[in-house]
C-alpha cells in the first residue's frame, strides 16, 4: 500500500499535465509515444533478429567449411598413424643422407642414444629450412632443442642468403626426448 502511495504521489503531477493538454495534444504526444516505443522495439528485438537470418548462410557455409578442414586434417591424421614406423636404424640412415644431400659442407651429425646432435657452420637458410621440412615429414624426428646464430653476411658475395651456425638436437620418433 505504501508503494501504491508513492507512486500515486508521484504520478500525480503528470496526471495533473495530461489532463492540462488539449485533446489534439493528448492525441499527438500519444503518437510521438507509439512511434518512439515502435522505434525501441524495432532497434532491440526486430533488427538484430532479422540480421541473424541475413547473415545465416554465410556463417553456415564457413563452418561447413571448417568443418570439411577439420574432417580433411582427421583422414591425414589418420593416414600417418597407418603408416608403418620406420625402425631407428632406418631413421638414422634416413638423417645422415638427408644431411649429406642438402647441407654437406655446412653439417656435421653425432649420435647421443636416440638423439641426434646437428652441428651447423655457416649454413644457408634454404637448405636448413628444407632439410628442416624433410626431417619432419620422412623421419617424423622433432627439433627438441635449437640453439643458433644468424652468422656474419659476406661482403664480397652478391647473392648470399642468411646463413646460419649453432647446434640442433633431434628426438627420433618414439624417443620422446627420453634420456639415454
């Protein structure tokens, strides 16, 4: 009751307006009153609703994308666990070459256990990067520790792509960087 009071207390100025005005002011304050809520309502629940339904297909046809990216990177993923593990003997083989091939001046391997230590001396950063990608995809070793320097840029040659010296330490595939 104390509540209907107060806020009859309260009203009772605007009431005592409201019954001030003409009726063709009643009738136009109610019409500016009926637009303005329209408005509200329009900008609140109406418009973001129908920017839902606008912009449904296209975000439907992104995560169909994404979805088939997902099932593409699940059917390799697949595939690699398929694939036979090559045995220790044949990675190790497998590096050695793979060195000899790209970086046969610049790279020297030693074997610690399970892991390989790569030592570079000025080597040149494509062939790093592609003996890089070829130990990732054919010998499935990891780069457990990497520890290198960007060497000295020779004046005297025109065409000298970064190079680089320091030490590289492969885990071969099922080691896991356990200690030997």
């Amino acid at each position: 009751m104390k509540q209907d009071n107060a806020l009859n207390t309260a009203l009772a100025p605007l009431r005592q307006r409201w019954a001030s005005l003409a009726q063709r002011e009643q009738n136009l304050v109610l019409i500016a009153g009926t637009v303005v809520l329209l408005a509200l309502v329009w900008w609140v629940a109406l418009a973001p609703a129908l920017h839902s339904l606008r912009t449904a297909p296209a975000r439907h046809a992104a995560a169909d994308r994404e979805l088939q990216a997902m099932l593409q990177m699940q059917s390799q993923a697949e595939l690699l666990r398929q694939q036979p593990q090559a045995n220790n003997t044949d990675v190790r083989t497998q590096l050695e070459q793979s060195i000899k091939t790209e970086m046969p001046a610049t790279a020297q391997m030693q074997w610690l256990g399970n892991r390989a230590q790569v030592t570079l001396a000025n080597a040149h950063a494509p062939a790093l990067a592609r003996w890089l990608s070829q130990v990732r995809d054919n010998s499935h070793a990891s780069v457990a520790e990497m520890k290198l320097n960007r060497a000295p840029e020779d004046a005297t040659d025109a065409s000298a792509s970064t190079r680089w010296s320091g030490n590289l330490l492969l885990d071969l595939p099922g080691s896991a960087g356990a200690p030997n």
